[in-house]
C-alpha cells in the first residue's frame, strides 16, 4: 500500500516545518503549498537534510484557486494541515482586511477545493486567542470562544465557525462521507527542532518573547522590555503555557490519527498545562545559555492578560497526547538553533 499524502499548507514556516519533519519521519507523503510571505525554501530544504526524505512544494498561495485544482486533481490526499496564515496581532490590527483576506477568505478557497475534490479531513491551527479574556486562568475547549480581542484572533474563531458549519451540514444530510475537523488551539509554541537546523526565523523586530530573549542572548538585539511588572502573579509579570514546537506537532499526527473516529468537529488544546512567567523564561535562558540577558520592565503591552495555561486533559484522553518536553528543553533548542544560525535562513 502506497503511504498516505498529507498536504501541509504553511508548510515552509515554523510549525509546518517541523510538522513536515514529523510527517515524513513517520512515513507520511507530504506536499507543501507556501506562498513564501513569512518564510524562504531553505526551511524545506533542511526538513530535507534532516529525515533523508524528499517532499513535494508547490509555491502558491491558497487563495489561488487554479493552483490548488492542480493540486488536488494530481494528488489524492488524505487529510490537509492548515497551518497558513498571517498570524502577527500588531500588524492584525494595522491591517484587518489582509488579515480576513489571507486567514478567512484562504480557508474558503481551500475548503471548497477540499470539498470538490472529496478530500474531507482537515487539522486547523487555531490559537488560544479565541478564548479572549475569560474568567479562568485554565483553559478548557468549553469555553466560549468569541471574545478575541484582535482581527488576528477573530480570524481565526471565523475560521473555527466555518470549518464548525461544514461539519454540521454533513450530519444533517447524513453525508455518507462527512467533513471530520479537529480545531487545534495553540498556547505558546517555542523551541526548534533538535538538530537545530529548523526553527523560528521572525521577520525584523520580534513580538514574542522567547525569539526577542534568543536575540538578546545572542547579541542582535540589545535589551528586552518586559511588559508589566505589577500583574497579580507568581512574580508580577506575565505567565503562559510554553510548548515545545516538537510536541506541538506530534499533536498534529496524534489527530492525524484519530480525524477518522472523529464525529464532525472537534477542538483541542495543545498546551503543557502550566504556565511560566516571563521572569522565569529569562531566567532559563540565563542558565542555559550562559549569556546575561539585558532586560527592563516597563509598562503593560495593550491587549495582554495576566496568565493562562491550558487543560490539556482531553486531548490527553481523546488523542492520547501530551507534551513530552520542560522549559529546559525548549530553551536550549531555541537557543541551538538562533546560536548556530543567527541570521536564521538568510
Ligand atoms: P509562520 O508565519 O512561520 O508560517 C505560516 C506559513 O504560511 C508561512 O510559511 C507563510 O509564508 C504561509 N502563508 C501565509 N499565508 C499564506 C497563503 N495565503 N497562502 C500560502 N501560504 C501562506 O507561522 P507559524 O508560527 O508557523 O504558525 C502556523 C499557524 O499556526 C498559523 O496559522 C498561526 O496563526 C498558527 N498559530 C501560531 C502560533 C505561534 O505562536 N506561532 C500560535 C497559535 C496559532
Ligand atoms: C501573543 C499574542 C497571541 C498569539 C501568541 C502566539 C498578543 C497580545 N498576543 O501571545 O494572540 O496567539 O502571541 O504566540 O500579541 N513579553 C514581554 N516582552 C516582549 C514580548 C512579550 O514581556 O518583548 C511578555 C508578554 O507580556 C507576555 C509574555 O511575554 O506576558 C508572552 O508574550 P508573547 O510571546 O507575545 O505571547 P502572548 O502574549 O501569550
């Protein structure tokens, strides 16, 4: 039996790269569709050198439907992961009409490819964002998700609506071959991978944390703010549930596995659970690296909350999945990667 083809939209960026690392390690056939907006080859090119394994890119953008026809009518595919996306908050809020435009109107087209084709299991990368401010610091899928507080975020519960409704008009025709959707909500992905050949290339200054501390350590940037220090914490700053990218991912084929037992649409979080301060992070990083990192605390950034992390509990139950790997882990892997290529692909 020949191996299953996945299509990985996203496929050159961050996550998808280590995703296709994972796919292709345990045997998957991927192809890759990259418009290349936020990412260059060369990630594909190591996802190459590191599983000894070729996969297929096509550079398209998923709005264009003719290059997606081709696509689907070449291959028959089994399931797609969506990563593809515009997914800076600042810039989402500069510029909301791209972000629809790419996040929302690009699902569609896929969608609707994905339907004409018959090609009906997707895995969406959606975000912890769609929770918005709840009155829980832990996150559970129950939560109602309509309170994201950007157009980045919004984007991204419009997308869960959507891929939501298509699952719901199956089961009321009783299609013989329903949309199965799994809806993964992302806490904070850090980390590369373990050869330090892939792993987070930021365009100019980055938002994040933990790309702005490895750039600090490493000398391209001089000082961290960081933002509030009076948040009613552990230590007054911000606490997020940081994940390994490589857990991240394994999630994916953990769903990859089980989107065939799925009734119509599902969503999990994918988080380790706990939460750590931005004090804690940088203190990591201290003793990991080595390296003094130059920080000052300052004002609150709009838009952020105190704390969250994840109940990772059901898809620890239904995709028999949880994070493998501690703050230490992904802070030497991060730190790996930005030391040995501190231009990232460039
Ligand atoms: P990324 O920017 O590194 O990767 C996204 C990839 O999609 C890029 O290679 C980009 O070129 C491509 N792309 C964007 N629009 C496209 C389009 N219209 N057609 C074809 N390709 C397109 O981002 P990432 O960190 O790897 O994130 C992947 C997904 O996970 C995104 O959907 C993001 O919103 C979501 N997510 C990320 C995080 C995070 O912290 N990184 C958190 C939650 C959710
Ligand atoms: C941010 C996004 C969120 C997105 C997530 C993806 C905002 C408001 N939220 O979340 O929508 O899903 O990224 O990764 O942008 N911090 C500093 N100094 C910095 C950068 C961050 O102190 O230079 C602090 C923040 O205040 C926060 C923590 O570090 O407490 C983590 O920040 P970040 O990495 O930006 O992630 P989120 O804010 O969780």
């Amino acid at each position: 039996m020949s191996a299953e083809k996945i299509l990985v939209t996203g496929g050159a960026g961050y996550i998808g790269s280590h995703a296709c690392v994972e796919l292709l390690q345990v045997g998957y056939d991927v192809i890759v569709v990259d418009n290349l907006s936020n990412s260059k080859p060369e990630s594909l090119a190591r996802v190459e050198k590191i599983t000894g394994k070729a996969l297929h890119f096509v550079e398209a953008d998923i709005r264009d439907k003719q290059a997606l026809n081709d696509i689907f009518s070449t291959h028959d595919i089994y399931a797609v992961l969506h990563f593809a996306g515009l997914k800076a908050v600042g810039e989402s809020c500069a510029q909301p009409i791209r972000y629809y435009e790419n996040n929302v109107y690009g699902t569609l087209v896929l969608t609707e490819m994905m339907q004409q084709y018959g090609v009906k299991r997707i895995i969406f990368s959606s975000s912890a964002t769609v929770y918005g401010e709840p009155d829980t610091v832990k996150y559970t899928e129950d939560l109602p998700v309509y309170g994201a507080t950007n157009p980045y975020g919004k984007s991204k519960a419009m997308v869960e609506d959507i891929l939501k409704d298509l699952a719901t008009a199956d089961k009321l025709s009783n299609a013989s071959d329903p949309w199965k959707v799994i809806l993964l909500r992302y806490f904070n992905p850090i980390g590369a991978h373990l050869s330090g050949l892939i792993g987070e290339d930021p365009n100019g200054i980055p938002n994040n944390l933990v790309p702005y501390v490895s750039q600090v350590a490493v000398g391209k940037l001089e000082q961290l703010s960081v933002f509030g220090g009076d948040y009613p914490t552990i230590d007054g700053t911000g606490v997020r549930d940081y994940i390994h990218v490589v857990d991240l991912v394994k999630g994916h084929l953990n769903a990859l596995q089980a989107i065939q037992n799925i009734s119509g649409c599902k969503a999990y979080n994918l988080g380790a659970g706990k939460g750590y301060s931005v004090l804690e992070v940088i203190s990591a990083f201290k003793r990991i690296t080595g390296k003094s990192i130059n920080y000052k605390i300052v004002e609150r950034r709009a838009g952020d909350i105190a704390e969250n992390y994840a109940d990772p509990g059901l898809a620890l139950r239904e995709l028999n999945w949880q994070t493998e790997k501690n703050l230490d882990d992904m802070v030497a892997d991060t730190w790996r990667w930005q030391s040995t290529n501190p231009n990232g692909y460039a």
